[in-house]
C-alpha cells in the first residue's frame, strides 16, 4: 500500500507537539517547524536545517510540508484572479485574489462544493462533495502567487464555513496565532448562512470578524432564496447576536445581495432597517450576477443607492460592494468546480 504521508502544513502548534513527541524530537522542534512552515514558508523538510539531519529523515517518512501549487489561474480585465486548487484526493477548489488600491483580498474556499443549497450561488448548484482539511484551506494561502501581498482573507468563497467548523477554526488559530502566520483577526472575515450548531460557538472561540448572509429580512421569502433559513431563522440568529458586543475588536456585517423586483423595494429596506435595530454592525450590499438556470436579475443601481441611502439615513453604515472577477466567474456567488469534477470522475471511469 502506497505510504501516505500526513501534511504538516495546518498543524496547530499542539498538533505539532504531538509530532515531535511521537518521533522523539525535542518539545522545541515544534515551534522550529512552525518557523519553517508559516514564517519562512518553505516547501520541504529539507529545508528545515535547524533540525538534524537524523531528524529531518524521520519526518520525511511520515510527513510532508503538503503545499501544493495552484493547478489553473484565470485573469480578470479588472485585475482579479481566480487560482484552481487540486486536493491531494483529486478535488477541486477555487480562491479569488482581488487586488485593490491599499489592499489585497483573498477570497477563501472551506468546502469542495456546498450544502445549503442558496438559489442564487453556483456552488450550491453543484452539491457538497467534501471538507476541506487546514492544510487544504491554508494552501490556498501558502501557495498564492501573490501571498506577500495579501491584506485580508475571507472566508467567502464555496463552502459554508461553519458546516466545517472544527477545520476552519484550527485554520483560523494557525492564522492568528504567534507561532503561525500572526495575522490580526481583524484582517480575516468569516461569512455564514447561519447554522444553529455553529455560530455561537465561532462567535465564542474566534475574534475574527463575522459576516452574515442575510439577502431577505421576510423568513419565508429567505426561505425560499435560501434552505438554511429553515433549520435556523434569520430572526433566531438576530436574537442570539443580541447577546453579545459587536461595537468592540469585531465587525459583524450583513451582506444582502439585491434580486430585481424581488428584495429591493424601500419595503424591504424598512423590514431590514427593523430586524438590525440595536444591533452594532454594517450591512454590504451586493449586485447579483446573473448564473445559468436562475431566473434572478440583479437590481439596478438606481435601486441600490436608494436602498443604502434609506439604510444609511436610519443608522446603519451601508456600503455598495464593488463587482470584481464578473468576467471569468469570479463574483460572488459565481464559483464551481463542477466541471473539473465531472470530468476527473469521467477520465477515472475510462480508465
Ligand atoms: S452562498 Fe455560500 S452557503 Fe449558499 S450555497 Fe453558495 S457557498 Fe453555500
């Protein structure tokens, strides 16, 4: 049988620990491979001299650095790029790189696919295929083209993160803490339908901030835009936020993509302007970009000024979210992988 060997990259500095302890290394050597791993970013443990020779052999046996190279990159006219990642299983993810004047984004995948099933979103489309490890959600870090640039990380791209809740928050810790790549929680937002089993306990163990799809502040019109609001309803979730001080080290947000005809309507700016009263947070607006086999059109931009103007004048900071990445399928709600699924599945049943 093939002799797999486990990823390093991922690890948390315990995980580390529980390395070197099971190769009889030194407790210190933990904290040098995480040197080696998340500050010098080093692709193999050759690389790591600081550990003897004798030592950097054992490793090998059974591990591995485990960054692996984006395997395909589309470029947008605005400067976006969206990298394909293969998974050590054969699985495909997307991240989005979006560069601006003072700040660089990455758009993070937590899952091969999605669960919830939104309407609205290519992903959902597509069905849940697998979680994705650390090592896999922090190789779309490690292994970007552009990673010494980044500003920021959001966790927005396919997946539902709290759906892969253990996973993302050891990512999340790797992310954040001294030993790893030290990054302030404030450069890292984490956006969710809501889940029951999952919010309170990221709210409790993150400090990163949080961003909740909203999309519709009527439960049975978010119902039918989005399954989630079944098992737990935007109302519920608002009730749970009550109990805890967003005006402090977080931001929550709301997005709310705008559907014409649907959603858009100073109605629906009042009843969102309602269910967020006493609340700290912003609300990001967000143009709709048509997919196929949807029959959603997004607002127009007349009507979205109004809604963040009716929003901004009761309170609220209200921004437009600039569209990036539309022309190579890289804006929100745009990302599959559905084809290079279908066809790795296809070329393994020919062989
Ligand atoms: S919008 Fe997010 S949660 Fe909804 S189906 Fe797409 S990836 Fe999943």
């Amino acid at each position: 049988m093939e002799n797999v060997r486990r990823p390093l990259l991922g690890m948390t500095l315990h995980e580390l620990q529980a390395v070197t302890a099971e190769l009889g290394m030194p407790k210190f050597a933990a904290k040098q491979i995480a040197a080696w791993i998340y500050d010098k970013k080093v692709r193999s443990i050759d690389e790591m001299t600081n550990l003897s020779l004798k030592h950097r052999l054992m490793l090998n046996e059974r591990y591995e650095v485990g960054a692996s190279a984006p395997v395909e990159a589309m470029r947008s006219v605005d400067g976006t790029v969206k990298y394909l990642y293969r998974t050590s299983e054969g699985n495909y993810v997307e991240a989005v790189y979006i560069p601006e004047a003072e700040r660089a984004t990455l758009c993070v995948s937590s899952q091969v696919g999605c669960k919830m099933n939104c309407q609205f979103c290519m992903t959902g489309k597509q069905g849940f295929t697998a979680n994705l490890t650390p090592a896999q959600i922090l190789n779309q870090i490690y292994s970007l083209p552009e990673r010494d640039m980044l500003t920021n990380v959001v966790f927005m791209g396919m997946g539902e993160p709290m759906d892969n809740l253990d996973n993302v928050l050891r990512a999340l810790e790797v992310l954040t803490a001294d030993y790893g790549y030290a990054w302030s929680p404030k450069r890292i937002t984490v956006s969710t339908v809501g889940l029951r089993k999952g919010l309170r306990r990221f709210i409790e163990e993150s400090d990163c901030h949080l961003a909740i799809s909203m999309h519709s502040p009527l439960p049975e019109q978010r119902e039918s835009l989005m399954p989630a609001e079944k098992a737990y309803s935007i109302t519920e979730m608002i009730d749970l936020l009550h109990d805890y001080d967003f005006s402090k080290q977080r931001r929550l947000s709301f997005e709310y993509i705008m559907f014409k005809g649907v959603n858009d309507t100073p109605l629906y700016a009042k009843e969102v302007a309602h269910l967020l009263r006493g609340i700290d947070c912003r609300i990001n607006l967000i143009r709709f970009h048509a997919i196929p086999g949807v029959d959603l059109e997004g607002s127009s931009m007349d009507r979205m000024i109004a809604f963040r103007d009716y929003l901004t004048q009761h309170g609220f900071y209200t921004t437009i979210r600039a569209s990036r990445g539309e022309d190579i399928f890289a804006a929100c709600g745009m990302l599959s992988t559905a084809r290079q699924q279908h066809i790795d599945i296809s070329k393994k049943q020919q062989g």
